[in-house]
C-alpha cells in the first residue's frame, strides 16, 4: 500500500532534472538559454532550496522529470511517484519524485487518456480504446474494469467507487472500485469531459460551442446546471464550496457548487484548458505550441496571474501536492512530451 497525498495522473524512458525557465546554469557551470530545453541538473530537494525544482540566480526554476514522452495526456501524482499515460503509444508510466528512470506500469492502454490513483492503484480512461482499466501499483497486473465505452476521457476516484466520462455517448459513469456495479450517473448530456467528486456529487465540464458544468448525486438523480451557455469549458476543478473551469474565449470562472453566478475571476488567457485548487490559489494551463505556460493566481485576490512557467508546448493536465505543481507538456511533434515540476 502507497500512502497518497494527491490526484487529480517504452520500459526505460529519458529522464532528467532539467530547468527550462529562464536561463539557469547548467552542468560544468555553462549558461543554458531557457530555449533549448537542454538545462542544468540538480535541486528537487529541500537542501537546495529548492524541493520542487531547480535553483538558479532568479530563485527556483520548473524541472524536467521525464523526456521524450510519446503524446502524455493523463497524469497524478502521490506521496512517492508521478503517474502519466501515453496516448501515443498506450502506456502507463511512473517516475519517482526524487527522481531516476521512468518505468512502465502497464501496456496496450489503447488511446489512453486520464489517469487517477489511490493508494494501491492507478484507474485509466481509455479514450479511443473504451476501457477503464485498473492498474496495481505493485507490479502485480492490470484488470480491465470496463469495455465498450464510448471514448472515456476524464477519470476520478472516491473511497469506493471510480467515475468517469463518455465524451462519445454523453454518459457519466460510476463503478465500484472492483468493476462490479457499474450504472450510469447522467446520460444524454455533450461531450462530457473533465470531472470533479465531492462527498455528496460529482461535477464535469460539457465542452461543446453552448456548453457549460453540471452536477449529479452520487447516487444519480436530477443533474444540476452549475453554468450554462458557456463556449468550450475545458478544465474544471473544485474546494470545499466553489467550482472553477475555464473556456475557449480565455476565461476563467467561478460559480458556487449549489447555486450562484458564474463570475469571471480571470481573463484574457490564451485557450486556458487544465485545472487545479488547493487552499490559497487556482492553477490553470494555457495549452498553446510554443507559447503555452501554466499559471496560478489567488484565491482571496484574483486577477493579477503569476506565470509558473512559459515557453511550454500543449500544457495538457496539471496536479498537485503539499508543495509542488506538476504538468504534462504534450510537445511537437509527436515523441517530445515532458512532464515537469515546479514550486507552487
């Protein structure tokens, strides 16, 4: 058993410590411009002031866990490892946090898509494939929870049941841990995509042109419309009282999980897509080539965003712990995914 802090995510692949933004001093001392993605080694622990990431003159910079990914897309982390899939090639990966090669956990994974874990293991959406496969963290295995799906996207956990979306039939989804039990929360709906659970109701994005964020019960029920009328909400993240999501128009939100207005907390935000929260700020990706970065911003003061780190290709899923961020950076072409970390 793995204790876990959080979720919200080739046999040998290439791994490293390395800083891309800014410029920091790479290995022998030489100055790396942020660019070349080709930075210095060391930091990821408390010693170098650094436990997240990379020291250099401008403070601690994000840093490189793994390289040369075949199009990552779902990703999670716990107390000792970080978890992604490969859509590209449908495999199941890990890394330990304090770094050293990536080793896969599972394989034929069939157009992979998001990951979630809990303490024993990883539960993965199958996209394209129509599976949620349950993964054991151990080593041990994989069992096939669910087939026939129609392209499963967004996957999260509870104590006892999994849940997931069908962004082809518009069905959210909930099972027992085991596969057993399987019934249909909400269906008909558009292109449901990420989701969010709470102790009482689960929470998804409709990413459509006139989409929006709804809600059910976890034992099913009548669906509750959180936002409406909303152009492509993309990622969507929860607390204790608020849901936050983003859209194609470079919004962010912020709408009260029972009832409310949905409010623009942010804006002008170049196609925002993942999300995350934790106590004091919102994190979000701006998912574009070349130009993409991941961002935070307070929650008591919003408004006035921090980038975390720039120059990323397709920032495509973000999650979090006590202290660090963490990102998949899909990359292009196809074979150059990262998956980074960084100080919060």
């Amino acid at each position: 058993m793995r204790p876990l802090i959080a979720a919200m995510l080739v046999a040998t692949a290439s791994v490293g410590c390395e800083a891309f933004f800014p410029t920091v001093v790479a290995d022998g001392g030489s100055t790396v411009d942020a660019g070349d993605g080709d930075a210095g080694e060391g930091g990821g622990d408390a010693s170098s002031g650094c436990p997240c990431g990379v020291p250099s003159g401008a403070g601690c910079v994000p840093m490189v866990l793994a390289k040369d990914q075949d199009t990552p897309s779902g990703l999670a982390v716990d107390s000792t490892n970080v978890y992604w899939t490969t859509t590209g090639s449908g495999l199941l990966l890990e890394v330990p946090l304090a770094g050293g090669p990536a080793t896969t956990l599972a394989s034929n994974l069939f157009g992979a898509a998001r990951v979630a874990v809990n303490a024993d293991s990883a539960f993965v959406a199958g996209g394209s494939g129509g599976t949620i496969v349950k993964v054991a963290l151990d080593g041990s295995g994989q069992t096939t929870l669910a087939t026939g799906q129609a392209n499963p996207f967004g996957i999260v956990l509870d104590a006892t049941h999994v849940y997931w979306t069908n962004m082809g039939d518009g069905s959210v989804m909930r099972a027992n841990l085991d596969g057993t039990g399987r019934v249909a929360l909400a269906q008909g709906r558009f292109s449901p995509t990420f989701l969010a659970v709470d102790a009482a109701r689960v929470y998804w994005s409709e990413s459509v042109d006139d989409g929006g964020v709804r809600s059910v019960p976890l034992t099913g029920g009548q669906v509750a419309d959180l936002a409406s009328h909303i152009n492509h909400p993309w990622g969507l993240a929860i607390d204790g009282t608020t849901a936050y999501f983003d859209n194609d128009d470079g919004n962010i939100y912020a709408v009260g999980k029972k009832n409310g207005t949905p409010n623009i907390v942010d804006s002008n935000q170049d196609f925002p897509k993942a999300m995350a929260v934790d106590a004091t700020h919102l994190y979000w990706a701006n998912d574009r080539p070349s130009t993409g970065s991941v961002q935070r911003d307070s929650l008591a003061i919003p408004g006035s965003p921090v980038a975390i780190a720039s120059n990323q290709s397709l920032v495509g899923t973000l999650a979090l712990d006590a202290q660090c961020i963490y990102w998949i950076e899909e990359g292009t072409p196809a074979g150059s995914g990262r998956i980074w970390r960084a100080e919060k």
